[in-house]
C-alpha cells in the first residue's frame, strides 16, 4: 500500500505528519511519498498543483491532503488545488460524518454523514464578469451521471453501516432543471434500496433543523455547494472544525482531507488540533484498503483520549495539550 502524503500549507505541516505516525504505528507496511500543493507552493513555483503531485496521487490511489491557504479574491493562475485534485481523480463522493466526541462543544447524539457530491454544481468554476466588472455570472451544472453515482455512493454507505435513512436535500422548488434533476435522479436510485428510508428537505430547511435538532439526520445526500455548507454546520455538533474529518471517495483514488483551513494565525506554533487529519486517516483505512479494524481502533483511541481531558488548547478555549502531546496520547492508546 501507498499514501501519497500532501502537507499543503500552514498547519498542515504540522496535524498531517501526526496523522502519518498514528497510521504507521498500526500499518508499517504503508509506503509514504510527498506530493507538494498549496499556496505556498504556487509562490514558489507558479503551480498550485504541480503535474508530479498528480501524477503521485493517481499512482498511489490513496491521499492525505493537508489545509492549503487559498485567497478569497481571483489571483491569476491559482486555483484551489483540493477542488482540481478532485476533478483530476474523479473522487467524486465526499463524506462528512458528523459522530460525538467526549468534548464540551459536542453534542449527544449526534451520528450523521453528509455525503455530498463533488465534481460539479456552481464548483466547476465557470464564471466570468462582463459590463466593466459589475455584474459577475456563475454556471450551475447537474448532470444524471454524476447525480446517480452519487446516490448510489449514499445508499450503499447507508446499507454498509447499518443506518436507516437518507435525506435528499435540495431547492428544486427555486432550480427545477438543476436541482430538480438531482431530486429526481435520487429518488429513481432510492427505489433500488427498499431497506433504507428516503425522505427530502429543502436546503434552508435543511440548515434550520441542523441547528434546531441534528440528530434528526442520519445520511444528508446533496449536491457540492449546499453539501459544504451543512457539512460545516453539522461540524459544530461534533466539536468544531477541528475535530472534522472528511474523505474524497472515487472508484480509483481516495482523498483524506481534514476540512480545517490552514490557521496560519497559529501555523508553527505546535498548538494546532490533529484530531481531524487523524480520523481522516482513519476513514482512509476503513474505506479504501478495507481496514476496518485498525480505523476502529485508531477512532477509538481518539475518543478514550478525549474521554480523559487530553486534548487541544482549542477544544475548550483554554490550556491544552501541545499538537505532538496530545499525539503522544493517542499513540499510547494504540498500544
């Protein structure tokens, strides 16, 4: 087995080596390499995402993907590179579970996934501005393939899991040719999984009832936009997002990425929370190479270290642990 490793920018050095050793422990026989990605990498070499870092992530079909720092403005020639890996290796499923952890911001009970398309929707970057700048247009893309393997990817993770419902979630009622597509396509998929429940919300409901009560959701199927922004919500019930792991999920190729950014406020510091590089590591073994008890044991390692107080400075806003203690904790775990 090999894991191509991208350590992206800001703290990513820091949460994905910690994640790195924590896999090694329980699976030595892991082969590493380093891919480079980010912005850093852009200042110093004119690529977001180097050819050789795709090529890297295609030959070894599994990825640990650090943050990377992107501007919230067009800067020539960038472009996100998580969202162009992505494409470049079609993952097109991203899950998001959403599960308790023993930490004051966590709420019981809570036990969801998004699984949220992830090739298209308005993040296949068409847009252009036309009158002098003033107006700025965006194309929203929904196709049937990519609604349907989608679909499929959330029932079969519903049935795999034991759970017992999807909730299709959408604004068909605003973008019938869009949206409404991807509702209908879902429920046609729906019909060939009679064990698992199917029900629908509209987006806005959808984020109400994750505030007011998200353990009303077990699997949250979606397209790319609104899956990003539940997911995040949902990120809250679970401890923040820096306890949020998230795995790009292809035929081929499969992305862990903690959905943290790159914190450069404190990249350096030795301070960052590994907690969602560590359990996406954890989604890497269970759901590409099959290893589901080593992916248990790492989980629950995570959750006995938690159970104790050992934890991040971040958690609760107060002292905490330094990122290689609280690294040193879980490893002890492991045994």
């Amino acid at each position: 087995m090999k894991l191509c490793v991208i350590k992206g920018d800001g703290i990513g050095h820091e949460v994905v080596p910690a994640a790195v050793r924590i896999l090694q422990q329980l699976m030595p026989e892991v082969e590493v390499v380093y891919g480079r990605a980010g912005w850093d990498c852009f200042e110093q070499t004119g690529q977001a995402l180097p050819a050789t870092t795709i090529q890297l992530a295609r030959e070894s079909q599994a990825v640990l993907f650090g943050a990377c720092s992107s501007p919230s403005y067009a800067v020539e020639g960038y472009a996100s590179p998580i969202v162009q890996l992505r494409r470049a290796t079609e993952t097109y499923a991203n899950l998001r579970p959403t599960r308790f952890l023993p930490v004051p911001t966590a709420r019981e009970g809570v036990d969801l996934v998004v699984v949220r398309e992830n090739t298209e929707d308005l993040y296949i970057g068409d847009e252009h501005t036309a009158d002098a700048g003033d107006t700025g247009t965006a194309t929203k893309r929904i196709t049937r393939r990519a609604s349907e393997r989608i679909a499929h990817t959330a029932f079969r993770l519903a049935r795999q899991e034991g759970r017992h419902r999807v909730t299709i979630v959408h604004k068909g009622n605003v973008l019938p040719q869009t949206d409404g597509l991807f509702r209908r396509v879902a429920y046609e998929v729906s019909r060939q999984y009679s064990d698992i429940e199917t029900d629908e919300l509209l987006v806005d409901t959808a984020a109400y009832w994750m505030v007011k009560e998200p353990t009303r959701f077990d699997v949250i199927l979606t397209p790319n936009l609104y899956g990003d922004i539940l997911s995040d919500m949902a990120a809250a019930w679970g401890g923040g997002l820096g306890m949020a792991p998230a795995l790009n999920l292809g035929d081929e190729v499969a992305i862990a990425e903690p959905v943290h950014g790159s914190a450069p406020d404190i990249a350096g510091q030795g301070i960052a929370n590994p907690t969602a590089a560590v359990l996406s590591a954890a989604m890497l073994a269970r759901h590409k190479w099959g290893q589901v008890t080593i992916a248990d044991h790492i989980e629950a390692a995570v959750h006995r270290a938690l159970s104790r107080g050992e934890h991040t400075a971040d958690v609760s806003g107060g002292i905490g642990m330094s990122t290689a203690a609280f690294v040193d904790a879980i490893c002890a775990e492991l045994g």
